[in-house]
C-alpha cells in the first residue's frame, strides 16, 4: 500500500493500525508512506504532482502485481 503523508482520505494513523492485524493473520504486506506528498501526488497534470515519488509508486505497484499474478 502506497499512501501521501497529508492524505486527509484515509490519514496514516488509520493505514499505520491496518500493519499490526496483517501481521497477526501472517497476511504479507508493505506500507509505504510517501512523506512531504497529498492526495493525487501521481496525477502528472495537477498542482500537487511529485515526479519520484509517483515514479516510486508505480514501480512498487507494478511489482506488486508482476508477484500476485505469478502466484495464481
């Protein structure tokens, strides 16, 4: 899961309490937390676009499914 720091959406004391129940049930999982970045960081024509961090998020969503599809 890839989330901004001020995503007022879902904030990040709401995604940082879903890590230690996917712990417990030895569900894999990966939470980055994109500092210094708000909701819609990776839409490329809006004001709050952040080039790395969206490029970062892309990349790790991509391996995510590159993995998932190879364990169906």
């Amino acid at each position: 899961m890839q989330i901004a720091e001020f995503d007022q959406g879902i904030p990040v004391e709401s995604v940082n309490e879903f890590e230690t129940p996917l712990d417990d049930l030895d569900i894999p999982n990966e939470i980055h937390i994109y500092p210094g970045v708000d909701h819609g960081f990776a839409k490329p024509s809006g004001e709050r676009y952040a080039p790395d961090e969206s490029k970062d998020a892309w990349q790790k969503t991509i391996e995510f499914l590159d993995l998932n599809r190879k364990m169906s």
